[in-house]
C-alpha cells in the first residue's frame, strides 16, 4: 500500500512540474529615467556677454555730419531785403511820367540800391559782395534784380526831369560845382524848378535856411548801366536873423539813374 502511495506522488510531482516548466511568466521591469547628456557651453570671452549677440560686434563707424539745410530764403535778412524788392519792382514796373514826380522809392542814403544793383553789372557785384552773399544764396536775390532790371528797360527810359526851366548862371555854376564826377560826362541840361524860395524851419516854427530845387541832367557814356542821370542839388541860404539870410551855396542830395532825351 505505501509502496502504491509512493508512486503515486512520485507522479504528481513530475505533472506538477512539468507543468511549471511550461507556464509563462510577465515580469515589469521598473523604468529608469535615461540620463540627459548636457552640451558643453562656449566659455565667455572679453568680446562676448550673456547680453550680447554670439557675432561679434561690427566696429564703429564715425558719424556722417549732417548735411546743412539749403537756404530757403525765409530768413530775416533776405525777407527784408526782398520785401523791399518787390516794392521797387512794382513801383518801376507801374511808372509813367504822368503817374508821379519820382520813379522808385529810397530806402536809405537817399537812394534805391534794388535799382542801381539791378541795371548795373558793376554795383550788382558790389551790392552781393558788400552784404556777403554766398554764391549758393543769389537765387534768393538775382532772379529779383533781373525782374527789375526788365521792368527799367520799358519804363526808366521815360523817367526824365520835368518843370526845371529857370535859374541864372551864378546858380548854374553852384549846382555843377557840387558834382565832383561830371567831367566824366557830358551835360544835357542845368537847372532851377523853385521859382520862390522854400522856407526850412526848426520844431519851434523859427526859419533855418531858405532854398531852391536844381539839378543836372547828365550822360555818362562809360557808365555799364546805359542810363543817362538826374543829379539833384538844392540852391541854399542859411538864415542870418533879422529875416535876412546868407549867400548862396550848393547842397548835393542824390543822383538817380533816368531816361536819356530821343536818339541820346
């Protein structure tokens, strides 16, 4: 019976393991997180910053001075001058003899320098040079003194003296002794437009000088502008008191460019 027994288990147990033998078993395999490999950073030179880009930095390049600002001609000094300009412009572009007894207004030294640097080559230069104009600013001025010099060329020709019939040779003689460059010229006529003295007075009403108004009609051929001259002198007695006044002299005002007479 025990023998039995035995033998029995004897074959259990080889079942039993033959049947281990043959089952599958799963077995997790826990995950171990893979080591991340860093990449070597570049080490920092004097050149290079955390702040600054990886290229190198372009050098320096010096600054470009800013180019000046072309004149306009809006600056005070040229709006004056202009402004006076165009006011001879106008004044000469309008004339006739009937219209009135002068033919441009004087802005100082009792004369038009706008019309003498306008019909003149010479005095053009002169005025540009004497106000320190710089050649890249006579646009601002040149194209104005043509448009004069246009304008003189239909109207000065009938700018010529008018009303100055009278005078004796004693007066004639005071007036040419006042122009120190007429014998550079050749004189078309001499004479006096007051028939009765002018009486001068001071602000309290009292007589300085009495006085007539001369002049001398001139052509000066050498001259560039082409013009003949009216050479303004007054006749003057100085008041001596006692409603008595001195002897006669010549006072100089001014010379002007004016018409010559036909064919002249």
């Amino acid at each position: 019976m025990k023998t039995k027994l035995a033998g029995v288990f004897a074959l259990v147990t080889v079942f039993i393991l033959a049947n281990a033998a043959n089952a599958q078993f799963t077995i997790t395999i826990p995950k171990i997180p893979k080591i991340k490999k860093t990449q070597p950073q570049p080490s920092q030179t004097p050149e290079t910053s955390a702040e600054s880009p990886s290229t190198p930095a372009s050098p320096e390049t010096p600054e470009t001075p800013a180019t000046p600002a072309k004149n306009d001609c809006s600056d005070p000094f040229t709006e004056v001058h202009n402004e006076s300009m165009r006011k001879t412009l106008k004044e000469a572009e309008e004339y006739t003899p009937t219209l009135r007894n002068y033919y441009v207004q004087d802005f100082n030294d009792n004369r038009n320098e706008y019309l003498w640097a306008a019909i003149s080559p010479g005095r053009r230069k002169e005025w540009l040079t004497d106000h320190n104009i710089k050649t890249e600013d006579y646009r601002c001025f040149v194209p104005l003194f043509d448009q004069i010099a246009a304008a003189a060329k239909k109207t000065l020709p009938a700018y010529q003296p008018k009303g100055y019939t009278l005078g004796t040779p004693a007066e004639f003689k005071l007036i040419r002794d006042q122009v120190n460059d007429l014998s550079e010229g050749t004189v078309i006529k001499v004479g006096v437009k007051s028939p009765n003295w002018i009486i001068e007075k001071d602000n309290y009403n009292f007589p300085t000088a009495r006085f007539k108004y001369g002049m001398v009609w001139a052509r000066y051929p050498k001259k560039d502008d082409g013009y003949c001259r009216i050479i303004f002198v007054n006749i003057v007695q100085d008041y001596a008191g006692g409603g008595t006044y001195g002897a006669s002299y010549g006072n100089f005002i001014k010379s002007e460019p004016a018409g010559c007479p036909a064919g002249q």
